[in-house]
C-alpha cells in the first residue's frame, strides 16, 4: 500500500517559454517547493521547457540549496560532472540494477535532498523506484520487530572493495584514489583513519574498506522514524567482480544480519515502492532522509542528471 499523493504531481507555469523563465519560476516557488519536500518526500515537475546540463544547473541554482559535491563525497558510485553542480546519476550499464538506498547513507556523510532531471528517457525500463522510508520502518517493526530493534541498538557497518581505477562495469566502481582524495597508498590510509574505517589492502592494489557504526535507524526533526541506512542495496548489489562473496552488512557489533531477514526486508521494501517513469524534461526532488531511491535497468540512451544538497 502506497500513499496516492507520493511523489507529489506540482503543477507547472503553462506560459513558461524557456529555461531562465523556468529558473524565475522555480525561485518564485522555492518555499512552496521545499515545504512539499519536506512534508511528501518527493515532487514531480513535469513539463518544463528543460533541455540539457545547463537548463537543470540554472534550476538547481535557482532553487538556492546549498551543493553537495561529488568530489568531497564519499560514494561508490562513477558520475561524471557535466557542470559544478549537475553529474551524470551513475555510469554503470544499464543492465546494473542499482537498488533501494537513501543517498549515501553507508558513509558518515550524506546530501539531505537529490535533484534529478531527466534529459532523455529509454527506450524501455530505467524507472526511478522509489520507496517512502518512513513507511516502510513502519511495516518492518510491525512485521519484523527484533530486526528492527537490534538495528536501532545495535547500528550497522559496510564493507566494500574499491578498485584502483574506475570499473565503470559496476555500480560500484568508484577508484580508491577518487573516492578518498588520495594519490598515494599512505594518503588514503591516513584519510581512513581520520574517518574511523578499517581497512585492508588486496591484490591488484584494490582496497578492502569497512566503516566505523552508522546508525541504520533515524529519527528526523519532525519526530517521524526512517530506515535510513544504505542495507538493502549493499545486500542485493554490491556483487561486482571484487564484490562477490565478501560480507558486506553486519550488525554494528560485529554479528551477522541473516540473509532470510534481508529477503523480508528487500521484498516488504519492493511492495511499497513507486517507479517513476521518466519522460524528457522531468524535474524529481526527493528528500533524502524520507525517502530512498534506485535504477531499475534499461533499454537504449537514458540520461538522468543529478545534482546534490546539503
Ligand atoms: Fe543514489
């Protein structure tokens, strides 16, 4: 069961002739704009004359949130900038489905609201699922409570392996180096350790990480609760060529999250989630803290842009 208003249809300025009318537009409805995110967790803007990079760079512009970068962030994922504040979603093929995860969320640093922006649709799939977090905490403690608590007590690490140069075969595939800032072994290990992760150094220079605990459970300002953690992607994703057979979620402490748990929580996450089709022009904002998103595969040319916020 899904809320019917989720993501919320905002209706656009039919008179809007191009993309600075559309940048004055959206300035004009910042507020509007950000209280609908707050509130709904994501909004749909359908039918502005927006084309390409740096139709959607004046919209995130307009809108004044502070940027996020991908160069500071700590994500796997392989994006290519295509202006300061707009990348390529994530470069991996369009057979890599990449699943449910709230932006981020297995680092200690993580945007609080995603912009993307369709400039051109499939042929076929490619949806954008999306899975209302808050919900879905909700029916994982009604269905399954002792997971749940122990989540929340007992919080969660992520192991993964970043390869010594990009895999754009993964999407995953982000380089140590990029990822970490680092040009050299010793730099990266002192990167790590400033951040709390352990590490262990692999053949072909790749690079075994884990985390130090991140919470798996959150509860937001407005006292709503949220499956903020980055589990079920890890769980049914992380399985390129370096990612194949290593333990990539635990507990906090150490023990294991039972794979039949991670089925229940994957398949009570799929009941409830929206796939948005894109068509050309869409404009999606998603609040990442409510509400957690994916790729589903694809045919042919899709190109969905990104941009982050603090
Ligand atoms: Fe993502």
């Amino acid at each position: 069961m899904t809320n019917k208003n989720f993501p919320v249809q905002v209706e656009v300025e039919a008179t809007i002739s191009d993309a600075d009318g559309a940048a004055s537009w959206l300035s004009s409805e910042r507020k509007r704009l950000l209280d609908i995110l707050a509130r709904n967790g994501a909004a749909l803007l359908r039918g502005l004359p927006l084309s390409n990079a740096l139709d959607f760079d004046a919209c995130v512009v307009a809108l004044e949130l502070e940027n996020f970068t991908y160069a500071e962030s700590l994500s796997n994922a392989v994006r290519v900038n295509k202006t300061k504040r707009v990348f390529t979603a994530n470069e991996a093929p369009p057979e890599v489905e990449i699943f449910l995860h709230h932006e981020m969320a297995q680092t200690p640093t993580y945007p609080s609201k995603l912009l993307f922006f369709c400039e051109h649709s499939s042929d076929s799939g490619g949806s954008t699922p999306l899975c209302q977090s808050d919900l879905l905490l909700k029916q994982l403690a009604d269905r399954m409570p002792q997971l749940i608590d122990e989540l929340e007590n007992k919080g969660v690490k992520y192991t993964n392996v970043m390869p010594a140069s990009a895999d754009l075969d993964s999407g995953q595939g982000r380089s140590w180096q990029n990822t970490l800032g680092s040009d050299s072994k010793t730099s990266a290990e002192t990167r790590l350790r400033d951040l709390n992760y352990t590490w262990e150094w692999l053949q072909d220079e790749n690079l075994k990480v884990t985390t130090p605990v991140l919470p798996a459970i959150r509860r937001l300002d407005d006292g709503r609760k949220v499956f903020f953690n980055q589990l079920i992607a890890a769980y049914q994703g992380w399985k390129d060529s370096r990612n194949q057979d290593s333990k990539k979620i635990q507990f906090g402490d150490g023990s294991d999250i039972s794979e039949e748990s991670m089925d229940d929580v994957c398949e009570i996450a799929e009941k409830i989630t929206y796939d948005h089709f894109w068509q050309k022009g869409d404009l999606l904002l998603v609040d990442n803290f409510l509400v957690m998103h994916g790729r589903r595969p694809f045919f042919g040319t899709r190109k969905v842009l990104a941009s982050l916020s603090l």
